[in-house]
C-alpha cells in the first residue's frame, strides 16, 4: 500500500553545499523529519551541479519519511551563465544586453528537458526563448 | 558554540515569474529559498545581508516586475533544528558486534561492541546507510596500537569506534562547529578522552599527520579532490583508506582517482545506492 503524503514543499538550494541552517534545518525540523539524511543525500545528488541553484521538492509522509526530487536550474540562471551577464535587461522589449545563440538553448533545453513541458527539443527551445526574451537576451 | 544568525527576507513575487526572479537572486550569496505561493522566502548569513545588499537586490527584481516588494524581514538564531527527530533517534545494530545507540536506549542494544551517540545536528547517528557500510569496513581493517584519521567526523562515531576496535589514537576534524561539539560530547559519553584529538578545520586547509588509517565518509568530488592528501598520510604506512558518501553511480569516479593516486581497490560494499571502498596503498 502507498505510503500517505504529509505534505510537500519545495525549496532553491545551492548544490552539493547545503547544510542545516535556514531554509533546510526549519523546513525540515518544523515536520520533524530528517534533515541530516536529506543534506547527504541532496549533496551526493548534485555534485555534479555545483555552483548552480537548483530546485528540489521534498514530498514527505505520515511516517515522517521523505522522498525528493532535484530538478535542473532555473532558465533564467542557465541564460545568465550562458551568456556571461550580470543581470537581464531593465526594459527588455528595448534594450538587448547580450546574444544567444539557437545550439546555446538547444544545449539548455537538454539539460532541463526533464523538467520542462515538452515533448521535442524544438518546443523546449520556444519555452527557453521566452525566458530569453524576457531577460533582453536575443537569439540568433 | 559561537551565535550564528541569519535573516529571512519574505518577498512578494507572482509565481509565473519565479524563474526569472532567481536568475537575479543567483547573484546573491544566499543560504537557499523557500517557495511558497506568490511568495519566496530568501536566506542570508546576517552578516552578509547589508541595507545596501538589500536595496540592490529590490531593485534588480523591480527591473523584472515593479510590483515585487518586501512582506517582511524576520532574524533567526541557529539552533538544533533536528532536535525533534532526534528525540527518536533509533538504535541501529551493524551486524552481531557493533551497535550504535543514544544514551537514552542503550539497554536495548545487545552488541558487544557498543557506541553511545546522543544526536545533535551531526552526521553519524547509524541511522544512514554509509555510516553503517563504514563500520562494516573498519571492523576488520583497525590493527591494534595503529593511529587512525577521521576525516569530516560527524559525531565522531568512526573515531569512537577506531579507539573501540583497538586503535591507539584518532585525529579527526570537521569543517562544521555542531560535529566538533558533539564529537566531544560523544567521546565523554564513550569514557574516550586522550585517545581522540578533535579539530575544527577543512580538509582543503589541513596538513594530515602521517597515519594507518584514514576513514572519510564525505562526497565524492571532496574525496576525489583529497586523494593526493590521503596517499601522502598513509605511503609510510602502506595503510589503508575507508571512505564512503559516493553514490554507486560515482563509483567509478572515485576509484579512478584513488587509483591513480596510488591506491588499489580491495573491497567494496553497497546498501541501497551508497557504497563504500576499503583501498590500501599500492607496493
């Protein structure tokens, strides 16, 4: 039988650095669950992520078990370091502050394809040119 | 235990444009944030988060959507968040010799080789898979009268049990204050006084004394990083090396690296996707 969901909730984590401090230790202490278990298991997960935020959400049990699941980074932060700026463009639809390339977002749409609500890469690259558009970038 | 303190910075933010609000925040030294509708929840350390680090932060977010503004600012004192799970902390039998147990359920323990762990925010209570393949590792592998390194010691339970199988003495050291605190909680409830000498330090930063034994239950890219550091410590020695915290999937990472630093693999151990490996010095 299923074990029954508590609850979820879902956080922005810098990989493979977490610890129990804020937002971890609360999150996880206020529902009395393990946050020692989760900070080896999140950090051994995304080694190979370091230095990106990445979102993961936690679903937990009446057990007080839990299970997560980490997603890729936010496009918007896989843009920025793509492209190398420091922040997106005040008034987007006018001022571009920097160009990206269509292979750019089809290597960005491969790495959050999972995460993404798509089915070809082709689609995923319209959702990402959005975000691009958004943050003044423009796509050649 | 130094006051550390960090602060909560509530910010309404429409979900549909959370995506590119971390793009700004990605900027920003933070601890992490809590998503909560129409919201996020940002933490700092306290003595990062500036009026001017604040001020810029706003108005970076604004230049995305000028209606994102501050719901509120909240200081918070670091404490034991775990306190409550450990309340239940469970007693963990090894194998037919070593048992690992608060001091509260130690009468229900039948091992003959027992480790008294009062949890405090450190890892190590036996509680996870790698603590437990390490131990299994080290039954067999701690020579009487051998010095021993506890890499990242958590709550000191592979020290403790180092001295317990008959070892003469434990360096050991870890990066975070709540392990070096409940380390030498741990050695007091365990009557382990000069046989363990405990550090706060990073194993970036440190010299490793020469030894016969390293244990280091870390993560893989930290104990990739070491490799060099552990080989120095043990050439002498021809000693051996007991780490654990790898994924199986990084396994293989890992043994590359060990040996082309000298190691050879002699054993490896797995429960669930945790594995651990015994290597020794190559002749």
């Amino acid at each position: 039988m299923a074990k029954k969901v508590a609850g979820v909730f879902k956080l922005q984590l810098n990989a493979a650095e977490a610890t129990m401090a804020p937002p971890v230790g609360p999150a996880f202490g206020q529902r009395a669950l393990n946050g020692m278990e989760f900070v080896k298991q999140f950090n051994a997960r995304t080694q190979k992520q370091k230095g990106y935020i990445v979102p993961v959400v936690v679903t937990f049990y009446a057990d007080k078990t839990f299970t997560f699941e980490v997603k890729s980074p936010p496009a918007a932060v896989l843009l920025k370091k793509a492209t190398g700026i420091q922040s997106g463009s005040a008034v987007s639809n006018k001022n571009k502050v920097a160009k990206v390339s269509v292979q750019q977002l089809e290597e960005i749409v491969k790495a959050k394809m999972q995460d993404l609500n798509c089915d070809t890469v082709e689609a995923g690259v319209s959702m990402i040119k959005g975000t691009a558009r958004s943050m003044g970038i423009v796509v050649e | 235990m130094k006051s550390v303190q960090y602060i909560n910075l509530t910010l309404s933010v429409p979900e549909e444009i959370y995506d590119l609000a971390y793009g700004v925040i990605s900027d920003y030294r933070t601890r992490g944030i809590e998503e909560k509708f129409d919201e996020l929840v940002i933490t700092f350390d306290y003595d990062y988060f500036t009026a001017e680090i604040e001020a810029d932060l706003l108005a970076q977010l604004r230049m995305i959507d000028n209606s994102i503004s501050i719901k509120g600012k909240e200081i918070i004192e670091e404490k034991n968040w775990n306190a409550e799970f450990e309340k239940n902390s469970p007693v963990v039998v090894v194998n037919e010799r070593i048992g690992i147990a608060p001091e509260w359920k130690l009468n229900e323990l039948n091992t003959s080789l027992k480790i008294i762990i009062n949890p405090k925010m450190s890892f190590g209570t036996g509680d996870h898979a790698t603590t437990r393949l390490m131990c299994k590792l080290m039954e067999h592998s701690v020579k009487p009268d051998s010095n021993w390194i506890d890499a990242g010691c958590g709550s000191g339970v592979l020290a403790i049990l180092a001295i317990k199988l008959g070892a003469k003495s434990v360096f050991a050291f870890d990066y975070d204050l709540w392990s070096v605190e409940n380390t030498m909680e741990n050695l007091i409830l365990n009557d382990i006084s000069n046989e363990i000498q405990v550090e706060h330090a990073k194993i970036e930063n440190i010299k490793l004394p020469p030894a016969h034994g390293i244990v280091a239950n870390m993560f893989s890219n930290l104990l990739i990083a070491s490799m060099e550091k552990f080989y120095n410590s043990l050439k002498d020695s021809k000693g051996v090396l007991i780490i654990s915290g790898i994924l199986k999937y990084d396994k293989t990472d890992v043994i590359k690296s060990a040996e082309s630093n000298g190691f050879k693999l002699i054993n490896e151990i797995f429960e669930d996707e945790w594995v651990a490996l015994q290597l020794a010095v190559r002749c």
